[in-house]
C-alpha cells in the first residue's frame, strides 16, 4: 500500500444530497429522501479511504456528488488539483467542471453494463482521450495499446467487443478507461462486487499496482470488509447517509468505537474453520431515511442505547488520533473487533496476476 503524504487531495465538509418526495397530481413536494446527511471526510494523496455500509446506506449517492455526477443539495466538496489550487467542486458549473475531469475518474460497479456492446475496446479506452482533445486516431490507438498493458491485457485485444471478454477481463478495461487521462483521484463504486472471488484478489492487486506506479488516490465504495481489509488505508462507516466511524484499518478492525461497526465486523467470515462465529444480530431495520427517527439514527436497534441517544443526535468526534466516533457512549464501550493475523498490510490473499 503506498505511502500517503500529508497533501489532502479531498477535502468533503457537510456535504448533503436529499431527494424530493412528490405526490398528488401537482406532483408537489410533500417530504424528503436524506440520502446523504451531513458526510465529512478527507482523503491524503496517495492512499485509499474505504466508505463502508448496507445497501443504501448513501455510499454511491457520496460517490457520485464527489464526481458532480449528482449535484449535492448543501455541502463543500474541495479537491485539490494538480497546479495546487483548491476548487470546490459542489459549486462548480459544467463548463467549469470540464477540465477537471481529467482529474477525476470512476470505475463502475458491473463490468458488464458499464460498456458499451456496441464499441471495441479502442473506442471504449479511447473515447476520453477524444472527448479531451486528442484527435488523432494513431495516438489514441498507441495510448490505448499502453493502458491495456498496464491493466494486464493484450494490445491485440484492441479491436474486439466486450462480449469476447470474461467479467474479470471486462472490469480490466474499465479501469483502463479510468486511467486513459492520467487522473489523481478515483473512485471506486464496488470494484469488484459483481466478480468471483478469485477474481476479486487479481483485480484488487492490479489496483494495488497501480497505485503504487502512478500514485494514485483512491476512495474505494465497498460493503465487503473482508475485501476493504485488503486495500484500505482508512476506512469510514456510514448508516442511513450518515458516518458513524472514520479510523485507520488496523485500528478500526481491531477495536472498533461504534455498535454498528462492531455488528459489521461480526458478520465478516473468518477463514480458519475451528473458530466459532460471535455475530452480532441487530434487532429492527434500518431506519427509513425519509423518516428517520429523532437523536441518533441507530438507537432503534442499538443494544447500549440510553436515553440520551433517542433525543441527542451524536457529532462526530476524535476520541482518539485519528479516530472519529458519532456515539454518545464511545469513551465507554468496549467492542469486540477482528485481529488481521497473517494478513501483511495492503496484501491480498496470493493469486495469479
């Protein structure tokens, strides 16, 4: 895993994505979606930041506000870019966000429809390259011919479609695209979710590579831990669009300060087969973010909840370096978390490349 620097490439402040409740006729507007609410992190240059949670707990909706995919509904998002000026990329209009593009790119979660069938890998890798500029067609062929190589695949492969190509293969090419313009950040939407496990360990050690040849930065969207164990450097919490947790891997994983992490990595499988399973059952279901419940969001089914916890909502706040807890109880609770024995830092399990 690379070293990162003290330079922060990613700066998100009370960033907030709601979307409208309409009804009737008139269509009007009678409630609210808080999808995101109120999300604050940093990302260093060079090392990769985890966002962890359910299904639709806000991870993707973060992911795409940071890439201006969605446009936030409050928040800063300020990205530090190669000349060194800090923009703020929430506030941005399109074509001020054009050149920054270039900066920031997205490898999608299914490497199955995230390509167009009806485009070769050359127009696919390509396509960035000519949306920027590069109108030559040898150029684009000899810069496509080089990221394919990069990712692992043949050049020759160039000028196939996406249908010849297994879903390991296929994600390949995505992330090639990614690179084609020589980004800073990237954000990955679950990478590797909708891929066998064995192929998960190639495709998390390319980007490991990667990372480390061209030093790049990652925000990596995942619900697996057991694979953000593998590439994190740090790893955030999120449930019903907010962060409960942000700390280094190791720390996190070994002493968790939240209930919600702690039932999260409980659920984590544990590869020696002798080792009993303590999984934590959370009794209720998740909170409806339209309707969420009054102080914390997770007192509903939370096993130490006070009475504190139904009418205060928690901030998030450093309980110890570099450990951020939003939990009325964190200086107090002792939880039980997962020791990562035999598993060197940033090193997935062996596998052929």
């Amino acid at each position: 895993m690379s070293g990162a620097n003290n330079h922060i490439i990613l700066d998100v402040r009370g960033l907030q994505k709601f979307f409208p409740i309409r009804r009737g006729f008139l269509r009007r507007v009678v409630g609210q979606v808080r999808a995101v609410d109120n999300v604050s992190f940093t990302i260093k240059e060079g090392e990769t930041l985890a966002l962890v949670g359910e299904s639709g707990c806000g991870k993707t909706t973060t992911a795409r506000c940071i890439l201006r995919a969605l446009k936030p509904t409050a928040g800063q998002i300020l990205f530090r870019t190669d000349e060194g000026t800090v923009v703020d990329v929430a506030h941005l209009s399109r074509q001020e966000l054009r050149p920054l593009r270039r900066q920031m790119q997205m490898i999608f979660q299914d490497p199955f429809s995230s390509l167009n069938p009806r485009m070769t890998v050359l127009d696919i890798v390509g396509e960035p390259l000519l949306v920027h500029g590069v109108r030559s067609r040898q150029e684009r062929q000899d810069r496509v011919a080089e990221l394919l190589k990069l990712v692992g695949l043949r050049p020759e492969y160039m000028n196939r479609f996406p249908h010849a190509f297994s879903g390991g293969q296929r994600q390949r090419i995505g992330i090639a695209r990614a690179l084609a313009l020589h980004p800073r950040l990237i954000v990955a939407d679950e990478a590797v979710s909708a891929l066998d496990v064995s192929v998960q360990a190639q495709i998390l050690n390319l980007l490991l590579d990667l990372q480390q040849e061209l030093g790049l930065t990652y925000l990596f969207v995942a619900h697996d831990l057991s694979v953000v164990k593998h590439i994190s450097d740090r790893v955030a919490v999120m449930y019903v669009g907010k962060i409960v947790e942000i700390a280094p891997r190791d720390q996190l994983f070994q002493s968790p300060r939240h209930p919600y992490t702690a039932a999260l990595l409980s659920a984590v499988p544990r590869p020696d087969p002798r080792a009993r399973s303590q999984r934590i059952i959370l009794s209720g279901e998740v909170a409806n973010p339209a309707a969420p419940p009054s102080g914390c969001y997770f007192h509903p089914r939370c096993p130490f909840a006070i009475d504190r916890c139904k009418v205060e909502a928690p901030r998030l706040e450093e309980i110890e370096p570099d450990h951020l807890v939003s939990c009325h109880r964190a200086h107090e609770l002792t939880l039980p978390g997962i020791h990562l024995r035999g598993i060197p830092s940033g090193t997935p399990p062996a596998s052929p490349r």
